[in-house]
C-alpha cells in the first residue's frame, strides 16, 4: 500500500477513536512515522513538522492497550525529526532542542531499549555541527565532537567506518575556517584526524581534507613546517588520485586550491619576520630542556624558518641550521607514529638539496643513506612510491658523477620494487618500467629485455583501468612521451640484437591500442560458438557490455549509462558506478577468456598476434614499416613468404624527420607550398631512395601494391609523393609513380580489411552523403558525377534535411559504396569530436562512426577536409582520424585527406577516380582492391592540369586493401 493511502487510513482511524482510548497511542505512533517516511522521500515540510507533533504527542500520551510502546525509541525518533528539521531549515532553536534530547538519550540505558547507541552518538555530533555552523552554541562544541568522535573510532568495525561522524566534525572545522574564528581544541581535532586517517580507506578525501584544513589553520599561528608539509603531503595525495586525462573531482579542487593558498602563505612574510622569528625560537630553544616534546616543536619551526630564510638567500649556511634542526629532531622522532618518516625525509631532501647548492659529494652520500633509512620506516610505506623516486634521484645522479656498479643495482632494484607495487596506480608503475628500460639499456644491464616487457604489458593495463574511448586517450596523452616512445624503443632494442620478428610484433602490439582494443571487444565468436556455444555467448554478452560502457561518454562529456530502467541510489556518482562496472566486467572477461584459452586450439584466443599472424599483411605486396626512435631509427619490409628485409638508417635519421614534420607546421598556403615541395624532396633522400634501392634489389616490381605503416612523425608526413625522384628523360616523377602506395594504420587492420565479407543484405550501391553550401560551390558538380555513374551501380542520395547523423548511419547499413561531398572540421585535442558537418549544423563524429557496427563495405571515399589528419595534441600511432574510424567499422578501402581540400577538385578527381573505378579493366577483381590505383591515376590526371598545386593532389591518400 502507498505511503499516502496508509496516512489516510491512520488518519481515518484516528478519527474514530478518542484520546482517551488504549489503542490512540498506537496509531498516533504509526501515523508519525509514516509522515517522517514520507518527508525523506517528499521533503514536504508539512509532514515533518506534523511527525514532530505526532511523535510528541506519543510519548507523553498513557500506553496502548495491548501493546508496549518503547518509550525511548519514540523519543530517539522524535530527536531524528528535529535532526532533520535542523538540517533543512537551519534554525538555532530547533537544533539546540535536537541537541538536548540527544544529550539526554546518551544518559539512559540504550541496550535495553534496543536503541543503537553509535547512531545516537553520531547523530549528536550532527547536531553539534550544525550549532556550529549558526553559532548557536558555546565555545566547546568541537572539543565534545572531538570526544564523541574519538568514541566512535575507538569501536569502529571495518563495515562500519563512522562516516557521518567524521563528515560533521569535518564541516565543523571548515564552518569555522569560513567564519574567521578560533578552533578550539585544535590539537584534539588534528589527533583525532589523524586517527581517523588510520582507519578509514584511502578513497575517503575528506579525511585527508579535514586534516589538511587543520593543519593549515595552526600553521597560520605557529608557522611550523612540520604542519605545511603534512598538510601539502595530504593535499598532494589528494590531487594524485586522479588518474591523468580523468576530470577533478570537488575534492581534488578543494585539494589544488588549497595547496596554491598554502604555498602563498608561506612565501608572503618579509626577511625582517623570517629574522625575527628565527630569533625568537632561538630563545625560546635555550629555556627549554632537551628532548622534551616542546623543545622538538621549536626545533622544527626552526627549521621551517631558515628554510623560508634559504628560499630567498640560496646562502648554503641557512641550510646548514636546517639541517642541523633536522638531525637533532630525527634522533628524537618516535617513527612509528603516523608520519614519523617525516623529519628523516625532509632531512634527505634537505641534504639533496645542500648538494644541488654546494656540490659537495658527502651530502649527496648523506642524503643517499638517510633516504634507504626512511624507506624501511613502517610509517613511510604508504608513500613508499614517492620515497622510492627521491632516492633514485639522488643515486641517478651519483651515477652521473661517479660510476658505481652497486648504485646502479641499487636504482633498478628500487625501479622494479616500484614496478611491482601493488599499491601504486598503474601509471606510476608504467612510469618507473620505462625507466627501468632506459636505465638498464643505457648501462647494458641484463634486466633490459625484462624490464621493457612489463613496460609494454603496464602500458596496456593503464590504458583499459580508464572506463571509456575519451579518457583512455586522454590518459595516453597524459602519459605522451612514455605510451608513443615505449614501443617503439623496445623495437629499436630488438632490432639492435637481430631479432627483426620480435621487433614488428612489438610495433603492432604498441600501435593504436585503442583501436585494437576495441577490435578486441568486437571479434567474430563463430568458431568458438561451434566448440562451445554458451561460452561463446557469454563472452560476446560481456564484450557487448564493454563496448557499451568504452562509448559511454559523448563529447560534450555527458555520462551514458544504462541501468535497465532502475534507478540506482549507491551513493556513487556516474563516473564511480561507471568504473565499478567496468572493473567488475573486466574481472569477469579476463576469467572466460583464461577458460577459453584452455580449451583444445584456443590458446591464442585473444592473445597478441604472433609474426606468422602478422605476416598475412603483407600477403598481397610488401609493407614498409619505418620506426623512428631516438635510440636507432630503421626501415622494415615485411613480405609473407621471406624474412623481413632491414634497411639501416643514417645516425642523424630521427632529427631529420623531426625537422621535415616540423617544416609544414604552422603555414599560411603560399608558404605550405614551398615548405611541402622541400619536405617531399627531403623524404625521397632520406626514405624514398633507399626503399625504392631496396624494392628493387629484391625484385619487386614497379607498379606493385606496396603498404606504409609508419610510426611517430612519419604518420602525418606524405610518404606516397616523396619526390621528385631523378630521371634521364627529366620527367618529374613521385613514389606514387612507381609503385601504387597505401596507408594501414596497423597490421592487423590490413588483415581484417582482407577477410572474406559475412553475406550482407545489402546489392552493390553506392551512398552518396551531401551537403551543398555556398562555401562548397563545387559540391554539386561533383554530386553531379557521381550520380551519372547510376547506370553502372546505384546510387543513392542523402542531402539537405535528409542527411542527418542517424539517416547517415542507417544508409551506411545498407550500401557497399559510400561518398561524403561536405565539410570536415578537427578539434584541437579532441579526436572523437573530428566530424563531418551534415544538414543544419548537425555532426556525424568519429565517436557516432565508431560506435555504428555497420555491414562490411567496399570502399568509402571521403571527399571532406582533414579525413586523414591527426588532431593537434594527439597520439601520432593511435591513428584517430575520421579514415581510420570508417576503415575500423568496415569499409575494406578508404580514400582520405591529409589536410584541407579545394573545393574545385573534388568534381575532376571524382570523375577520374570512378570511371577507374568501374572501368571493364579490372574485370573479376572486387572494386575495393582497383581503388588504390583508381586514386593514383586520378591524381596522376590532376598533376597534369595547368595550375594545379603541388598541396593539392598530394592531399589525397588511400588506406586499407
């Protein structure tokens, strides 16, 4: 029965019964609770009030006939009433009244009356919090939260933390921060804290906060940096938390702003009050005895000072008599206390920091020793990741000075305990792996091929920890310098010992992560289903899911997940229950794949393809891989039936590519063209004529198919037009004119472009997608041609009002050949946002592309701007471009653009390219496969052309079979 239908019929019952009668109390009991059940979920402040008379009235009323009314329970929910009427509507009479009722419960004798004395001692240090925020009690409300709360923790239970609690006294504490008024008690409140902070899990930031805050509020008397670095520990901790790329929580903006006041504070005061104070507590030092906990407190304000003194003098003096303050409080530090690794690590850091100033080698040895101290300190393990990189600093640099074999196990022991730290995020493991191999590589150390395998595997974990397409870019980006290079050095590394096989798995295993995992998330179940059919639907099941959750945030960062209709009241924000499902999902696909993997002839299932998997790219012509890499950059041709063919570089191979990408960034279009026509000529010296030597060499011959999959600045540079190449007869000749080039932007995508087609439903048509504006006057002579083709294959138009995102998909279902004639626009580290504009601004994005599981296609030809540009501030080897995403759903070939197009070419370019195209010439061959030449000989017609720029028929480029 509804809430509102039992009130009434309470009501009704009520009304017939008089006062007087045994059963009255009963009724008016059931009535108050139902009003008070139905003000949570209505927050109607009608029956709130009324509960509160109602429940009144039940206590002092005689008891019902037949029924024993707990007396104690009645009150201790008349007292939640007013709790929450405080809470709501803040009045200082209402919460002093909850505050004597529930000071008056805690005298009697709960247990008896089964009333939960923690709930009752919790919802009175609410009360008290509220008194605080309207400053209607006295002057130790906080000091009576700090005893209360200190009960709680004291009988705690790890499904029970005292969140309430310590959330009140929390708030209490920021009321006052906010208020400009003293915090009494404050020592009590930081104990308390920090005790709480023992307990609680390492998620709950506002523990971490509240100390902080405290922290920060007796700092601001008694400017002990003993309290700034706790409370900037804390605060860092915070920020941390936050995987790169992933959006700051509140707490993580409370957390940043705070650390920026505090550092402001601390830099404000004059030299003249540095002196001062200094003095100060010189005085206050030599009246007070030794080792006594008051002398220990001066001492490190003492310290505070003079390194507040040093910042502004760099006088190595006053770092002496920092460090002599710390020596004096390490020796005294009971380092079983919560940060009793304090002193000792400042101490560390302090004596790196005289080294950096004096160049005086003790110090460092000193701060080296001290560190390895600290690290052993019980008190410091959860900040073992922090130490763990401070000591590999300093015995880095010792290194750089004075070679020590001992110092160099030392780092890479303290690497790989980093490494394997559990506890750490992913990233920071990642981090400290590439270290590791660079390390050990440059010192030709044995762990080097060791310590780049967990490189790779980390990468990929800290990749799929983040739930969705946009962040794990972002934490790809986050981490750039580490995810783009890592692949590639273990490559060079390979290559450096002969292993070439290894070394193209390596490549493929690193390159467009996200575009193979979601191809992971996407393959076919079919053999699998025959062997073991609710295995198989289970797993496509969870894939299905996953992929759902992978695409669950558009990019305006609207969060979309499905619950099933339910309305979810975890707690939890979007983004925490998106996690949580992610994670959950992952656990359950990782054990049915380990199942799989132990079934008869499925133990690659899922695992990285192997060099005799990966070989199949080359089955129809050679690719050409190139690793551009700081350590040895080298060219690889692949081919399916003979070993991979190294051409060596020269040394200064990886600056000049650098220099050629470098040279087309930031042009006008008169100087893009020169700068383009020298770019071309310096990829021909510095790549085209040794591939081309090479080719030749082993017998392949001109006009062959070949493939580029480049790495790093090689993907965004026109290998297919390097040129032009020297001739006898001076004929102006590109690569194009030699072989017939294309792009991929992985092996594996190459391959899946080659499997056979699953039966489709749809008859060979092309979908020509258009939206004509007065900015594109060219559309419409090249929708003209390409309609004119319906004789030969059907076509259909989406323009205007009709070409829309949805009817672009659902026509995308239905049509093996697709055209877009529109607009392409990139957003400046957005990727997913790359987009064709469509009818009345509408967008049809990579994301909408990605997330469509359209039909194997034939070919798509997109005659839009920047279809095969990289967006600025992207991953180079992620390959995220709108080519790529209509490769990955389907489409065998695609043709795109590097940069922007002429409108005036798209009308010749299409008339040339499709009467290739579907020309008697290549007669049994599947029109995707005629495609790379059918753009190489419409571009070869466009170069003819009087006036036609070098930019752009280069412009064009064709990726897949």
């Amino acid at each position: 029965m509804e809430l509102d239908q039992i009130i009434t019929s309470h009501q009704r019952d009520l009304s017939r019964i008089p006062r007087s009668h045994p059963a009255y109390t009963a009724y008016i009991h059931l009535l108050a609770t139902s009003r008070f059940k139905r003000y949570q979920l209505s927050e109607q402040k009608e029956d709130l009030d009324k509960s509160i008379v109602h429940y009144t009235e039940a206590i002092f009323l005689p008891p019902s006939w037949g029924f024993y009314l707990n007396v104690v329970q009645v009150f201790f929910r008349l007292a939640l009433s007013l709790l929450c009427c405080s809470k709501k509507f803040k009045q200082p009479e209402d919460v002093k009244c909850t505050v004597e009722y529930f000071c008056y419960l805690r005298g009697l004798p709960l247990d008896t009356f089964e009333v939960p004395h923690e709930d009752v001692t919790t919802s009175l240090i609410e009360a008290l919090s509220i008194q605080v925020e309207l400053e209607a009690g006295g002057t130790g409300d906080i000091e009576e939260m700090v005893v209360l709360c200190q009960e709680l923790l004291a009988c705690h239970s790890s499904a029970n933390y005292p969140t309430q609690a310590i959330t009140a006294l929390v708030s209490a504490i920021l009321c006052k921060f906010r208020q400009g008024k003293q915090v009494q008690s404050l020592d009590g409140v930081i104990q308390c804290l920090r005790d709480a902070l023992k307990i609680f899990p390492p998620g709950f930031h506002l523990v971490f906060l509240g100390l902080a805050i405290s922290l920060l509020i007796r700092y601001g008397t008694n400017y002990s940096n003993g309290d700034y670095d706790e409370a900037m520990t804390l605060l860092e901790s915070v920020i941390a938390s936050n995987p790169p790329g992933e959006s700051a929580s509140a707490s993580q903006a409370i957390a940043s702003a705070m650390a920026t006041a505090l550092a402001a504070v601390r830099a404000a005061y004059p030299m003249a009050v540095v002196e001062e104070k200094i003095q100060n507590i010189r005085k206050l030092i030599s009246k007070t005895p030794p080792r006594s906990s008051e002398r220990n407190e001066y001492l490190q304000r003492l310290a505070d000072w003079y390194r507040t003194k040093y910042s502004r003098t760099n006088d190595i003096a006053d770092l002496e008599e920092v460090i002599k303050c710390r020596r004096v409080l390490v020796a005294s530090t009971d380092t079983s206390h919560l940060f009793g690794f304090q002193p000792a690590g400042s101490l560390g850091f302090d004596l790196y920091m005289a080294f950096e100033c004096s160049n005086k080698m003790e110090y460092l040895d000193e701060s080296i020793a001290v560190h390895r101290v600290v690290l052993k300190m019980q008190s410091a393990q959860p900040f073992r990741v922090k130490l763990i990189q401070q000591l590999v600093a300093s015995l880095s640099k010792r290194l750089e000075l004075r070679y020590s074999r001992q110092d160099l196990d030392e780092v890479i022991e303290l690497i790989s305990l980093g490494v394997n730290d559990k506890f750490a995020k992913v990233s920071d493991r990642f981090a400290y792996s590439c270290a590791w191999a660079s390390i050990s590589r440059a010192a030709r150390h044995p762990s080097v091929s060791f310590a780049y395998e967990k490189a790779m595997s980390l990468m990929q974990r800290s990749l799929v920890s983040a739930p969705n397409l946009q962040m794990q870019h972002a934490r790809l980006v986050a981490m750039q310098g580490l995810c783009d290079k890592m692949p590639l050095d273990y490559a060079s590394y390979q290559i450096d010992m002969g292993q070439f096989t290894q070394a193209i798995e390596t490549l493929e295993q690193g390159r467009a992560l996200l575009w193979s995992e979601m191809r992971d998330l996407r393959n076919s179940m079919d053999q699998l289903s025959r062997f073991n059919s609710p295995l198989a639907a289970k797993i496509a099941a969870i894939n299905q899911d996953l992929e759902s959750l992978t695409m669950s945030v558009t990019p305006s960062g609207t969060i979309e997940i499905s619950d099933g209709g339910s309305q979810v009241d975890d707690g939890m924000d979007p983004f925490g229950r998106l996690v949580v499902k992610q994670q959950k999902l992952l656990e359950e696909r990782d054990a049915l794949v380990s199942q799989i993997q132990d079934l008869p002839r499925f133990g690659d299932f899922l695992k990285t393809p192997s060099f005799e998997t990966i070989r199949l790219a080359a089955s129809h012509g050679p690719v050409i891989i190139i690793n551009h890499n700081e350590w040895r950059s080298d060219i690889l041709i692949l081919f399916q039936d003979s070993p991979p063919s190294l051409i060596p570089t020269t040394n200064d191979f990886y600056q000049r590519a650098n220099k050629l990408r470098d040279r087309l960034v930031g042009l006008d279009s008169e100087r893009y063209g020169r700068a383009l026509r020298s770019v071309l000529e310096g990829l021909y010296n510095l790549v085209g004529r040794p591939v081309i030597d090479r080719l030749c060499a082993l017998g392949i011959p001109e006009q062959s198919r070949i493939w580029w999959c480049p790495t790093s600045v090689f993907c965004s540079l026109p290998l297919h037009a390097m040129g032009p190449i020297p001739s006898n007869d001076g004929v102006k000749r590109y690569f194009s004119d030699l072989y017939i080039p294309s792009y991929t932007p992985t092996l594996s995508a190459l391959i899946e472009s080659r499997k056979p087609s699953p039966k489709t439903s749809y008859e060979p048509s092309l979908l020509l997608v258009a939206t004509p504006d007065e900015s594109l006057p060219g559309a419409y002579g090249e929708m003209a041609v390409i309609q004119s083709f319906n004789s030969r294959v059907p076509v259909a138009t989406l323009c205007g009002k009709n070409a829309t995102p949805a009817d672009v998909v659902e026509g995308l279902r239905h049509h093996g050949f697709a055209h877009f004639v529109c607009h392409g626009t990139l957003e400046t580290g957005k990727p997913f946002d790359a987009s064709f504009e469509l009818f009345d601004d509408e967008r049809l994005t990579l994301l909408d592309i990605v997330r469509s599981r359209l039909p194997a296609g034939e070919f798509a030809f997109l005659a839009a701007c920047h279809t095969a540009e990289l967006t600025d501030e992207s991953i180079a080897d992620e390959g995220l471009h709108l080519t790529a995403a209509v490769q990955y759903c389907g489409f065998r070939s695609v043709v795109g653009t590097m940069w922007e197009m002429a409108d005036i070419d798209g009308r010749e370019l299409a008339e040339n390219f499709y009467k290739s195209m579907f020309s008697g010439n290549g007669q049994g061959v599947g029109y995707h496969l005629r495609s790379a030449r059918a753009l190489r000989d419409a571009t070869r017609k466009m170069r003819r052309k009087k006036g036609m720029t070098l930019e752009r028929w280069v412009n064009f480029v064709h990726y897949g079979v």
